[in-house]
C-alpha cells in the first residue's frame, strides 16, 4: 500500500494516516515531522526550513524531496508508505511519479481528507503541542500527558499564519486533486466528522 495524503493543514490527514500505519505496518512520512527533526537538529536545512515556516510558507521544493528520498530509502518503506504533506504541487507531484518509477514503486491512492476551512482555523488555533515529544491536544492542556513537557502554541498554529497556509494550499496544492484524479487514484473522504467515522470511510475507499 503507498499513499499519498491530500488536504489542507489541520485537515486530519495525518491523524488518519497514524490509524493506517497502525493496522496496517507502512511507513508514515509526513514531511512536516522531517522539517521539525531538520529545524530541531539545527542543521543548515533545518535552518532554512524554520524561515519558511515560520512565515507560513512552503520549504523548497528541493529541500523537501532530498528528505523524502532519503526516508524512501528506508528499510521500513519498502513494506509500503504514506507520504502526509508531499506532494504539495504539481511539479513536486511529476518529480515524485520519477523518482518512484526509478525505484519500480507505484503509487496506489491519493487519499484526500476535506474539510472547510473555517473548521480548520478553529482546530488549529486551538492546537497545542508538545515541545518534547511532539504531541497535540487542546489548550486547557499545560503539561503533555505522554513525556510531561510543555505544551505550547507553535507559530504556525496562531490564527494570523494559518490564514497564510490555507491560502498558500488553495493556490499551490489544490491543483493536485485534479492532477490525482487525472491518473484515476483518487479517493476522497468528508473529513468534517469524528476520527473514527472518518476512519471508516478511508479504509472503505481505499479498500483494505
């Protein structure tokens, strides 16, 4: 099973995604987790990369697929994979289909998570994360109920950036739904319900 995960920040995806890792043993490569491990590491990349971030913009698109190659390259990957926030536009898309061509990979869905935006910025305006471990919850949490570190607002989660991302995703990543359905793999799910509902659906499209 390799997947490619669609749909805007904050639509759930990655959270869809853990489930299928879970069930299921494939790789979950969300490129926003390599970004975090690139800026924590404080390596020339990551550096480059908390600058876009940070101002609500995409990383580059060769900074992104020099990570995602080098975790394709994985031992884990080769049980199948899902890739949660890459592609993120077309030519990131064309340079994916090559690179797994040359690997004798096929992509088997695009699996799209919607949910409208309104509803996003509400969710992650109210996001807290882990400093530690990197784990989500609401913002009456002040202590992370996994590790124990501190919960925190991250800069991509205030009100002012998510407005940014959403529009940077209408006019760079939409366009990727149409490209998807062009090559007859996608599949789409209502995002805007409770993760199990969801949940059910995804396994439904993608039939597993």
């Amino acid at each position: 099973m390799n997947i490619v995960l669609l749909g805007a920040p904050g639509a759930g995806k990655g959270t869809q995604g853990q489930k299928l890792v879970e069930d299921y043993g494939i790789a979950h490569i969300s490129t926003g987790d390599l970004l975090r491990a690139a800026v924590k590491a404080q390596s020339e990349l990551g550096k480059q990369a908390k600058a876009f971030m940070d101002a609500g913009q995409l990383a580059p698109d060769q900074l992104v697929i020099d990570l995602v190659k080098e975790r394709l390259a994985q031992p884990d990957a080769q049980k199948g994979f899902m890739l949660d926030g890459f592609p993120r536009n077309i030519a990131q898309a064309e340079t994916l289909d090559g690179e797994l061509k040359d690997m004798g990979v096929e992509l088997d869905a695009a699996l799209l998570v919607d949910v409208p935006f309104d509803v996003i910025v509400n969710r992650l305006s109210s996001r807290r994360t882990c400093r530690s471990c990197g784990y989500t919850a609401g913002p009456t949490v002040t202590e992370c109920p996994r590790c124990g570190g501190e919960m925190y607002q991250r800069d991509d989660d205030k009100p002012e950036t998510i407005n940014k991302r959403l529009q940077t995703y209408q006019d760079q990543t939409q366009p990727l739904i149409d490209y998807y359905e062009s090559h007859g793999i996608l599949k789409a799910v209502d995002g805007n319900r409770a993760v199990d509902e969801v949940y059910v659906d995804v396994k439904k499209v993608l039939n597993v």
